[in-house]
C-alpha cells in the first residue's frame, strides 16, 4: 500500500506543473493565433456589427488587457471550476462536457473491454497453432491492420454493415425519428464505433499476446504442467497466459495516447456525440475555451492512464509490491 | 527443419518482393504521372459524376466528376511531400535534441527528458488539432504540427546512441589525443549516428502521411481545394453512404498500401540484421 501511495504521489508531483505548462502553452499559442475571438464568435455578423459594439464585447471579455493579467484571470476562472462559454455550442464549457463525457466513456470504455477480450482470445489461438494458417492468418491480419488508418477502416465498416448489408445504422447516437434515449437504440449505434475502435486498437495486443504466450510455452514450468497430464486448456490459460499478462499492464496504460487518438477519429467518422468530436467542432470554428478543455481531458486520460498501469501492475506483481521495484 | 524453414522463407520473400514493388510502382507513378497528365482542379464534369470504376476511369469518378485515380495520384504526391518535409522537421528536432541530452548529460540531460515525458503525455493528434485550430489549416501548420509530435521517439534512440558510443574505446581515444568537442561531434559521433537518423526519417514518413490525412480528414489539414488523400476520403463520405464505395474508400488504398510497404521492409531489415532472431524465425 505505501508504494502505491507513493507512486501515486510522485506521479502527482509530475502531473500539477506539466498541466500548469500545457495551459500556458495553450494560452500562448491561442494568443500568438492570428484568429480574432471577437469575429469567429460573431461569424457573417462581424460584416455588420459596429465596431463599437465588437469593442465593447472587446471588453466584456477582457481581451483589451495585457496578456498577463488575462491569463492569469482565465487560470483563476478555471481553477474556480468556471471554464468559460463554448462558442461552438453557445452553452457553458462544463455543460456541454457533462453532456458529451459519458458517451465517450461508455464507447471507449465498451471498446476497451472488447479489445482485451478479443485480443487475448485471438493472440493465445495465434500462439497455441504456432505456424498453423490460423496464427498466419491471424499475425498477417494484425500486422496489416496496423498500417490501416482508423477512420478508413470505420468507413469500410460503414460501407459494409450499413450502407450493403444494412444491419446497422451509419452513425449518431439514435435514431433521428426517435426523441427520447432508448438504451436498446443507442446499442444498436454503438455496435460499429465500438467494434472499429477496438479492432483498430487491438492489432499490437494480438501481436504482443502472441509473442508473449509463445514465449512462456517454452518456459519448464509448462512442460513440466504438460507432463503432469493437465488439460491443454489449463495449461494455455493457467499456465502460459497468466504469466504473459504481466507486462501487458503497463503496455495498455502507455497505449492511451494512441486509444484518445482512435477516440477522436472514431467518433468523428460515426458522428458519435462525445467529447473527443467536440474537440474536431471546437478546432473547426476555433472555440478556444472548449479546445483547451479537451485537450486537458486528453492529457489527463493518459497521466490517468499510465497511473493506472502502474498501480494495476504493483498488485498484479508480488515482486515489484514487496521489493518497490519495477 | 529445413522442410519447416523453406515455406517461410518463400513467404518472406514473397512479402518483400510484394513491398518493394508497391513501393516502386507507386514511386514512379507520383513521379511520372503527374507531368504527364495535368490536373486541373477547378474543372468539374458534372456529366460523368459518381460513375463506378471502368476502363476509362479505373477508380471511378468523384461527386463531381473527377477521376479517382489521378486525383489519388496527386493527392499521394503532396502527402508524400508534407510527410517528408514533417519528417525532416522531426528528426532534426529530435536528433539535436538527443544529441545535446546525450552528449551534455547531468541536468540538461534529465530536463530534457522530463520535457519529453510531457510532450508524450499530450496525445499527438489532439495537439496537432489545437495547432491547426489555432493557425488556420495549411501545410505549414501541418508540417509544424507533426513536427513537434513526433520527435520523441527520434531523440530517445539519439540519445542512447550518443550514451553508449561516449564509452567506446575510439571516442575515448579521440578526446585522450586532444581532439575538441566540435571535432569529436563531427568526426566520430554523427558519422555513426547518421544511418539511424536516415532510417528513422524512412520510418517516419508512414507516420507523418497518416498524420496529415487524419488531419485533412477531420477538416483541419490541408486546404479543402488541394487533392490530398485526407481530403479525398474525406469528400467521398457522402457518395459513401449512397453506396459509391470507391470516392472513399479508394483514396485511402493509397495510404494503406505504401505503409504497408514500408512496415514489411522494415521488418526484413530488422530480421536481417539480427540474426539470432532470423534463425529463431525458421525454427
């Protein structure tokens, strides 16, 4: 327990000045940006507004003052929990993440669960079949698919499943007739997000799976398994698996760059209503408080992320619990 | 064992004999095609629009008349360019980088580390999107934004290069026999640490192509009028959900191929220069 505790710590200790710098880093470039707020927000009004008026608005938002004093007011505001308005949306910031969180959790989260499923399935039977047309169908597949960009894929999906075969509707949350939110409904949506998330996702799994599980057949301790008479699945899953799943800790925790990025792309191509396509609409109309939010949020997911693996990796590791060593 | 190692060798072969002529003929393609066949992007031919693919146009036709294929040409010949420019962008950045944290060591060494670590932690695409939000899509903001992602990687592999070559004999010779910093640097280090540096750009190309298309495909890279890849598959979702599959779906074989090209040549070259792991592989 203490070396979690201090794990956690210095992973804190870590996180506070780096988010401090992405927020200065952030405000730096939105002010070195050659966008004037005042004008996207007014759009094809700022023809007809007078410039009086823009001043005034000007003011209101405290963009006349020196970029000091404006940063240091907008890093208050938001440390006070007050994230500004979102111009793409014209709603608060914090509304429009409280909306749009869960879906995003409940898609990657989904996509998550079904990738390590899946993943560990397919990498055993890769490993068990060694250079069968199985494993060669399954490591040449994986391999291909990790030269197969996101949203191409989640478009083939769409063509296959939505567009030919018409199984599964080509995107969005629900139906557009339907006005409440039916949880069987939104099921039936998230079927293609989440199936091209986590396939796209799980290529590298498969393949490090595979390597590992081979890797641990070889080990005495399986043969010895083998001769004692137990059951081929008992010996692949007690035996090989269990002991190749440790460094897959770590390994998923330092992949979640990689699964925000799939987040991004795969809700923007099944116009899911997350939080990581609002980031895309904030981008696309330059909405600055919206944009520095979920680029946090991104950020925080992977210092999450790797905390996470850590922590997983202590309990999951006697040696590393006992000695504090990684 | 010969009789196990035979047919994988045949299918190694194989795979490198399918990369390098992916990659030869997309090359000349890009080359020759373009001074060949002009295109002209303002020019639309609303009569043969959305037509599936056929002889005169092997890919098909876009919404709005023009041909799948050369456009895909083209578009693969400004992402090859963008990429190579980020890529040059990245490693430079990323080999002084790790040439300075290397070769300086002590403080300067663990900062730069530490800056590393948070450049990791920001995923890339997300801080490519705040960039492009920020400066109005362009290639110039795109170039920017892969370069500033991407060079971790590059200095990490610098920078244990320059630690483990720092402790050979002939670099301990060198400084023993008086030679300066600038010499050692020049003569000694880059010298070795040059084909790392080339190897490293070749590699980052795929990448740096799959990071302008994401780009352009979410709207925030290249301007929508240039014929890039992103922005091909990008305009061809509509026809998409019509059921014309090849104004996508097609553009985007032109990122998948080449990419994959480059994955198996360099898994051929890692096999080829580790032995051990090639006599493991025909076991």
């Amino acid at each position: 327990m203490r070396v979690i505790l201090r794990m956690v710590a210095w992973r804190v200790a870590f996180a506070v000045p780096l988010l401090l710098i992405v927020t200065v880093g952030m405000f730096a470039l939105a002010k070195a940006s050659p966008f004037d707020p005042v004008r996207q927000y007014l759009g094809d009004r700022a023809m007809v507004t007078a410039p009086e008026v823009m001043e005034r608005i000007r003011e209101n938002w405290g963009i006349d003052r020196p970029v000091l004093e404006q940063f240091t007011a907008w890093l208050g505001n938001f440390l006070q929990g007050d994230y500004g308005e979102s111009r793409t949306f014209h709603r608060p910031v914090a509304e429009v993440i409280m909306d749009r969180l869960p879906w995003t959790l409940l898609a990657t989260g989904c996509a998550i669960v079904l990738m390590l499923v899946g993943s560990l399935i397919v990498g055993t039977i890769a490993a068990w079949r060694r250079d069968s047309w199985v494993d060669r169908v399954i490591s040449g597949g994986a391999f291909a698919n990790e030269s197969v960009p996101v949203f191409w894929l989640g478009l083939l999906a769409m063509w296959v499943f939505a567009v030919q075969l018409g199984w599964l509707p080509a995107g969005g949350l629900t139906d557009p007739a339907s006005t409440t939110v039916d949880p069987l409904d939104v099921a039936h949506h998230m079927v293609l997000p989440v199936l091209v998330l986590a396939v796209s996702q799980s290529s590298w799994l498969v393949l490090f799976v595979r390597e590992s599980v081979i890797g641990t057949l070889r080990e005495d301790y399986v043969i010895g398994a083998r001769a004692r008479g137990l059951r081929e699945r008992t010996v692949l899953v007690r035996h090989a698996l269990r002991s190749a799943l440790l460094p897959f800790l770590t390994l998923l925790g330092a992949r979640m760059p990689e699964l925000v990025t799939g987040a991004i792309l795969v809700e923007s191509v099944f116009s899911w209503p997350g939080v990581a396509s609002a980031s895309v609409q904030a981008a696309l109309a330059v909405d600055f408080p919206l944009l520095a939010v979920t680029t946090l949020l991104g950020t925080l997911a992977v210092l999450g992320g790797n905390l996470l693996a850590d922590i997983g990796y202590t309990i999951a590791d006697p040696r590393v619990r006992t000695l504090g060593v990684g | 064992m010969t009789s196990v190692a035979l047919p994988q060798a045949g299918r190694r072969r194989r795979s490198l004999v399918f990369a390098v002529a992916t990659l030869v003929v997309l090359g000349l393609a890009v080359l020759l095609v373009p001074p060949i066949v002009q295109l002209d992007e303002r020019i639309v031919d609303l009569r043969s629009a959305g037509l599936p693919p056929s002889l005169s146009h092997p890919l098909g036709t876009d919404e709005v008349g023009r041909d799948v294929l050369l456009r895909s040409i083209y578009g693969l010949r400004v992402s090859f360019t963008v990429g190579m420019v980020a890529s040059l962008v990245s490693i430079t950045i990323g080999g002084l980088v790790g040439l300075v944290a290397g070769s300086v060591g002590g403080t300067v060494d663990r900062v730069l580390m530490r800056v590393l670590d948070g450049f990791n932690s920001i995923p890339h695409l997300l801080l490519g999107i705040f960039i492009v939000a920020m400066f109005s899509p362009s290639p110039v903001a795109v170039v920017v934004s892969v370069g500033v992602t991407h060079w971790t990687t590059t200095a990490r592999i610098v920078r244990s290069e320059v630690l483990s070559l720092r402790s050979r004999p002939f670099i301990e010779a060198a400084i023993s026999g008086g030679a300066s910093r600038a010499r050692v640097l020049r003569r000694h280090l880059l010298p070795h640490l040059f084909p790392h540096l080339i190897l490293a750009t070749v590699l980052m190309i795929p990448h740096a192509i799959w990071h302008e298309t994401a780009l352009s495909f979410l709207g925030l890279g290249l301007p929508p009028h240039m014929a890039s890849l992103g922005n091909m598959i990008s305009d061809g979702q509509r026809s998409l959900l019509t059921g014309d599959w090849w104004a996508s779906l097609a553009p985007g074989l032109f990122i998948v191929l080449p990419t994959l090209a480059v994955a198996l040549l360099a898994n051929h070259l890692r096999d080829r220069l580790n032995p051990r792991r090639r006599s493991e592989l025909s076991l």
